[in-house]
C-alpha cells in the first residue's frame, strides 16, 4: 500500500539553493557561471542575479515550466505590471518558491525585480527603486 505524500513542489529548488549557498568559496564554472559562498548571493546585476538564482526554475527567456511541480512563465507576464508584486513573492516566497530575498539586499531585490520587467517580453518601465524594497521587508 502506497500513501500519497503532501509536499510542496519547490523543495527540489530550495535544496537547490542551499547547495549552492553552502559552498565554502565563490567560484565559476567552465560555463563562466558565478557561484556565491555563504548565505547570501554575491552577483549585483539583475541579469546576473536571474541566471544565479531564478532561471534554474523559471527557465533561460523566462518561458516556466512544468515538471516536479509549476513554474510560472515570467515572459510576457501581466502579473508583472505593478513591481509590488514581484517585490513581495521574492522576499516572503509563495506557494513552491522559498523566500530567497532573505539571501539578496535590496539593491539586489530591486535590480532583478527591473530585470525580469523588462526583459522577456515585459515593457514596464516604471523602475524598482531600493525604497520601494526596504518598505515591502
């Protein structure tokens, strides 16, 4: 007799993120990919911040995806429209996805908040700025 087992589907990217977070040094991959030390990530632009830390779920041009559990397309995204939004689900998490702006600054926040409003087919152009983070924590 087998029983069904409630967890949610961002575990695999929570160990993910620990692992790469327990490393002892920064270092790069053959790829060029950058790999932060400690409990926090070191990267500073959103471009870099994205392929660090969100595109391993969220995919390369933003497009999700669907297999141990959903991943949410960020291209073309209307959720994105207000920063607010995208603000909050990166520093208190919501369903799968860990709260990982416990890892990042608010400079950090807000760099990969305009990034990903931006990029992948998102046109909005009203930046994120580091006060807009700092009243959201």
């Amino acid at each position: 007799m087998t029983t069904k087992t409630n967890r949610p589907f961002g575990l695999a990217a929570t160990a993910a993120i620990l692992t790469v977070l327990s490393t002892s040094a920064a270092f790069a991959d053959s790829a060029g990919a950058t790999f932060s030390s400690g409990n926090t990530f070191s990267q500073k632009t959103g471009e870099d911040l994205y392929a660090n830390l969100c595109q391993a779920c969220h995919m390369e041009k933003g497009e999700g995806a669907v297999g141990a559990g959903k991943y949410p397309a960020l291209a073309k995204n209307t959720n994105l429209e207000s920063a607010g939004y995208p603000i909050y689900v990166i520093l208190h998490g919501q369903k799968g996805m860990p709260p990982v702006g416990q890892m990042l600054d608010d400079e950090q926040v807000a760099a990969v908040v305009n990034y990903v409003r931006t990029h992948f087919g998102n046109d909005y152009k009203d930046a994120t700025t580091v006060q807009d983070v700092k009243d959201a924590r």
